[in-house]
C-alpha cells in the first residue's frame, strides 16, 4: 500500500488495528481526502477517541506540555488510582496548574465521603511526586460535578490554554465530549493540531479567541488490571452502578478470594468484619488459610472466577504482599478492582494480587 497520511492529524493510514494511530477502514481509502476513523468522528460527530501510544510519543508528548503555557487538567478513575497515574508526569509539569479530577463517582457507595476520597487524591499525587492546585470529583457519565470543574478550570486557567491527560480506560473522552456537548460554542471548530514529532495530534477545542483546551492522547499503564483481562472478565470487574457492600464476619486464618483475582489472608486479629467494595459482579468467596492455595489450584476458573481461559494466559501469577494495619479503619485498596475495609488496627494481613498490581492501604474513605 502507498503511504498515505491523515489529512487531519498527520498519523499514517492504516487498516489493520482500530485501536493504533491512523487507523481508517478500507472503505475509507477510496475518498479523495483521507482522514482517520478518529478525526472523522472528531469532524463529523464532535467526539474524541483514544488510540495507544508509543513510549517515545509519550515522551515527546509530555514535552509538548512541558513547554507549553496552560493549566493541566489530570483526570483519575477512582477505582483504579494507582493504575490510572501517569507516572512521568511530574517530572514535566513545571509551575503548571494542576486540577486533579477524579472520575466515575456514580461508582462510589452513598455512604463514602467525598472529602475524604478528595483528600486521598490529593495525598496520593503528593507521594507520587505531584503537586495539584486544586482537587474534583466528577462523574463525565452522569453529569455529577461537571459543572463545578468546568467552572473551576476557568478561574484556574485565567484565558490560558487547558491541557487534559489521562491514562486510557479512566473516561477522558466521556469527559471531554461532556464539556463540548454541554458548552455552547462552536461546535464546528474543533480540530486537530499536528504537532512535529508525535504520531498524533493534540485535539484542540476552542475556549475563547485566544485559548483552547487541548484533548491529549490516552496512555497506556501497562501495570493495571484490565490490560491483564479478557474483554470478558473487564465487564465483570468494572462496575457499572453503584456499589453495594459485601460483609463478611473472618476468624484469623481465614482468606478472602476476589474471584480468582486477587485474595486477602486474615493472618492475626481478633474477630472483625471485613468489608468488600468491589464490582457488584465480582463473587467474593471465604476460605480457611490452610486450605486456600489447594482451593485456587483446584478453583481457578471455575468457583473463583474471573479469570477466564483468555485472561489465565496472559495474567502473571498472584504475588503476595504483607501489611500491618496499626490503628484505625482502613482500607486495603487492590488497584483496579476495589477494596476491603479493616474496622479496626491490629490486624495481620497478607494481599495477593497478580504480579505488577499494586496494593495499598488508606485511612478508611467511610
Ligand atoms: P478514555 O479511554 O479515558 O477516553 O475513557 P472512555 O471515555 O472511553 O471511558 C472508558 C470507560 O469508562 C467506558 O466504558 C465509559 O462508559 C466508562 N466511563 C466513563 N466515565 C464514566 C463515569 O463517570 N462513570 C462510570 N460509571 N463509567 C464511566
């Protein structure tokens, strides 16, 4: 095939991976001007769309933003904290303005405070060496907190440009088509702008006559959960609705198995109720301590599932991790999946997780 270039954002044509830069179905080669199945949808339905990137594009991209004058809108998914931070960024970022936005609230119990999740944000992105400005929930599905962000952002960026990166899967081009779709201005004027260098272009979209905010491309964090999963068993671990807690009464040496995914080993304590949050799919099952490696050799699959067969082949063996819960309520956050809340300190545990995702704890959201 002859090469051919996006007419929009200067990516090469290609047929082959709907999910890589340039991509357009074949049909698409006959019209005189080619454009890629994501600046088509930008042009004729005003929707963004993530395509992967390469590391070096992703270098070059967080350059870009480096030197350039604007405020950065970073957004998160909730439920995936660790795995939805852009571990480069800080180093790039300079004085810039950082709005951290933490997306898919709908998904949170009633019952968690938001100023407490806020406040975990905020500190999670200081221990990872990012400062932010300024910290929002939001759900871009719904609606909820879009409003105030939108509003926030233009104090914040005082007639500069907007930069909004975000990993893939954390709901950035739900976000951003909120905002074109709820803002009044043109609609027509969105384009793409081809920077030397990158594969892709940044999506501009027009705020005023002198700034526009800037949709950047999704990257890709190889060490989350759902690039270890079948398409299926994502449906099946991503919630979709609120989520309802699960309680279970554990004895010490007792376990825990979040379907074949994950598992948490009760080792010392006394007595307590140990709380799931996790996707309302996901079955959760109890096990004596001594019996639990038997019963995944046995299970796995089948009782404790997901995984299926196709995630089985490409999930790294789980890999344990072991923590001492001090004093107070605390949850023991499996990145990608959920949490388990400890009502109290005092308490031996051990998480398993598949090699790559990480475990952490936090002072209890509830
Ligand atoms: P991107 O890869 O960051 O651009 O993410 P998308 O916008 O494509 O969204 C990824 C997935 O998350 C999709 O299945 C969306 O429907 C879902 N999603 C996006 N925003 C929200 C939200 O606020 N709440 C919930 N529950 N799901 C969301």
């Amino acid at each position: 095939m002859e090469k051919m270039i996006c007419q929009g954002c200067g990516a090469e044509i290609q047929t082959e991976d709907q999910s890589a830069p340039g991509y357009a179905p074949a049909s698409a080669l006959q019209r005189t001007e080619i454009i890629c199945k994501r600046c088509f949808r930008l042009k004729h339905y005003n929707e963004v769309q993530d395509v992967d990137l390469t590391n070096d594009d992703f270098l070059e991209m967080l350059n870009q933003i480096g030197e350039a004058n604007g405020i950065i809108v970073k957004i998160i998914d909730i439920f995936d904290f660790n795995g939805s931070f852009i571990q480069g960024l800080p180093r790039f970022t300079g004085n810039k303005p950082i709005l951290l936005v933490g997306n898919k609230v709908d998904l949170l119990p009633k019952s968690v405070n938001p100023n407490k999740v806020k406040q975990w944000m905020r500190k999670s992105a200081k221990d990872q060496g990012l400062k932010v400005t300024d910290v929002h929930l939001v759900s871009a599905k719904s609606g909820e907190g879009m409003q105030d962000t939108a509003n926030a952002m233009d104090q914040l960026r005082k007639g500069q440009d907007v930069y909004v990166v975000g990993c893939t899967n954390v709901g950035k081009s739900t976000f951003i088509n909120h905002l074109i779709h709820s803002s009044t201005g043109e609609k027509e004027a969105i384009t793409t702008s081809y920077f030397p260098g990158t594969t892709l272009g940044f999506i501009d979209i027009p705020l005023d006559d002198s700034s526009s905010l800037f949709d950047t491309p999704g990257i890709i964090n190889h060490h989350q959960m759902a690039h270890y999963v079948s398409r299926n068993d994502l449906k099946q671990i991503t919630p979709n609705k609120e989520v309802k807690p699960k309680t279970y009464q554990l004895n010490e040496n007792q376990t825990l198995y979040i379907g074949g995914l994950a598992r948490l080993d009760f080792e010392k304590g006394e007595r307590h109720s140990f709380v799931c949050y996790f996707s309302n799919d996901l079955l959760i099952h109890r096990t004596k301590l001594e019996n639990a490696d038997e019963l995944y050799e046995k299970q796995v699959g089948d009782m404790l599932s997901p995984p299926d067969e196709e995630t089985r082949s490409q999930l790294p063996p789980l890999k344990a991790q072991s923590f001492y819960v001090e004093d107070g309520k605390t949850d023991i956050v499996f990145s990608g999946l959920g949490w388990i809340t400890v009502p109290e300190g005092g308490v031996s545990i051990t998480a398993h997780t598949p090699e790559g995702v990480r475990v952490s704890l936090r002072s209890s959201l509830i």
